[in-house]
C-alpha cells in the first residue's frame, strides 16, 4: 500500500451478471459500513446492461459503479458501442480500458486504448487503464519492457493523479495463478517511476495503481502489502459478496 493514497477495490463483472445479481451488489452494500468507508474506495463494474439500474440500486451506499469498456467516439454510428457520456448518463463513475481480454479479443491497440481512456477523462470518469504482460513475455524476461511500452502508448493525454492504472498480468487473469509479491512489487515500483515520466513525479506519486489477476481472500492480505499497491481490479472473487468484502477488508 501507499500511505498517502486511499486504495480502490473495483469489481470487474466481466460479461456476468442479469437483474437478479442485483443482489450481490446490495450484500456489498451491506457490508461496506462506516470503518470500511473511510478505509478503502469500492466500485463495481456491471455489464453496461445492468448499469443504470445497479449504480441507482446503490445511491447512498458510497459504492461507485464503472463500465468496463468505453468507444473512443461520443455518439454517432458505431453499433454495438457505449459511450463514455452514455456511462456518465448512466450513473458510472469509472470506466476500465485497455482490460487484456479487450486488448486480446478485439485486437485493441494502446493507441486504442489511450483515445478511450481520453474519451472517458473528457466524459468526467476516471479511467481504470489496465496493462499486463502475456506468460511468453513474462518468461522471456520482457515483462517490465512491455508493461512500460503499454503505459507510454495509453496513458491519456491531460490525466491527473485520480488516474487509475490496473496491472493485470494476463497469465494470472482468471487462472488462479499469481506473481510472488516481488515480482507485483518489482513491477508497481517501475510502473510508478514510468507513470513518473509521462506525467511528472508528484502527479504519479498520487495516482493509484491496482493489482487485478486471481484476487481472492486467500492471497488478498500478502497482496495487498505490497508497496506501490493501492487496491485490487477483481474478476471472478468480486461477484461472492461475502469474498469482495473479504478482498476490500485486506486493503484496510
Ligand atoms: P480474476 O480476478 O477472475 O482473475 O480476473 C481479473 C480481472 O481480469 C479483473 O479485471
């Protein structure tokens, strides 16, 4: 953890999740009382679908909501997408880009990602910028190489220190398997002093950098000491309620 910086526990639905999920939210809810509130930021980000009626299931609760995903375009003919205004319309307060199953599946370029995450910063959310290194590149020794490449081509122009960047790497996403804390810190430590390049050293120090990959109670607490991380972008674990808290307790 950073002292000065106030950590983030963001769920990550992926394509999960229809009105009767609802629930789950409401269970976090319940859960995230006063101690919690002032320790650890929550936020959920639904299928765009579930959005509007979730961030509204959650007025007074303190928990934002996110897309998980947004077009580069305002509006116009793009169908299929979601806007970054469409998001703010919604009642989101965050949107991810650049997750590694968007960069993946639909073959999404940093520069891709960096006009996302400009569009959503001029939409007034705050963009959750996810990198990652694949196994073959973790294994080649190009794991640091390539997350600082990733961050140079899709930090936002204009991003200030409520940025948020999630290191995922894409071998630990959904497999159960994680990096040793050294490595998560080796790794958070460059992305700072990156960070500390593109955007200037006080505006990095501030901004908060989420470990996301096989979060679970279990590992949360080991992760969540490490330096340099300030929160967690959690897949799978963040629709148990019950394991959520459990995650967001570890960063308290
Ligand atoms: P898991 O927590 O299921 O590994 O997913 C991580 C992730 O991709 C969050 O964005």
């Amino acid at each position: 953890m950073t002292r000065t910086i106030k950590p983030l526990v963001a769920g990550n639905w992926k394509m999960n999740g229809v009105k009767a999920d609802l629930a789950i939210a409401a269970e976090v809810a319940k859960g995230h009382d006063a101690a919690l509130r002032r320790a650890v930021d929550l936020a959920i980000c639904p299928p765009a679908t579930l959005l509007f009626t979730l961030t509204a299931s959650l007025i007074g609760s303190r928990i934002a909501t996110g897309g998980q995903d947004c077009s580069a375009h305002d509006s116009g003919a793009y169908t299929g997408e979601v806007s970054a205004p469409m998001l703010v319309d919604a009642g989101a307060s965050y949107a991810i880009v650049g997750h590694s199953e968007r960069r993946t599946l639909h073959g999404e370029s940093n520069a891709q990602v960096k006009a996302k995450a400009e569009a959503a910063l001029a939409a007034g959310l705050t963009p959750i910028v996810c990198v990652g290194e694949t196994k073959d590149e973790r294994e080649a020794g190009k794991a640091l190489a390539i997350v600082r490449k990733q961050l140079r081509g899709s930090v936002p122009d204009g991003a200030t220190a409520s940025l948020v960047i999630a290191y995922e790497p894409v071998w630990a996403i959904g497999t159960g398997l994680t990096p040793t804390a050294a490595d998560v810190a080796e790794m958070h430590e460059a992305i700072r002093a990156e960070l500390g390049r593109i955007l200037g050293k006080a505006t990095a120090a501030s901004v908060r950098l989420l470990y996301g990959g096989s979060v679970k109670p279990s590992n949360a607490v080991e992760l969540m000491n490490v330096a340099n991380v300030d929160g967690a972008l959690v897949g799978g674990a963040s629709l148990k309620a019950e394991d959520f808290l459990s995650i967001a307790r570890a960063c308290a």
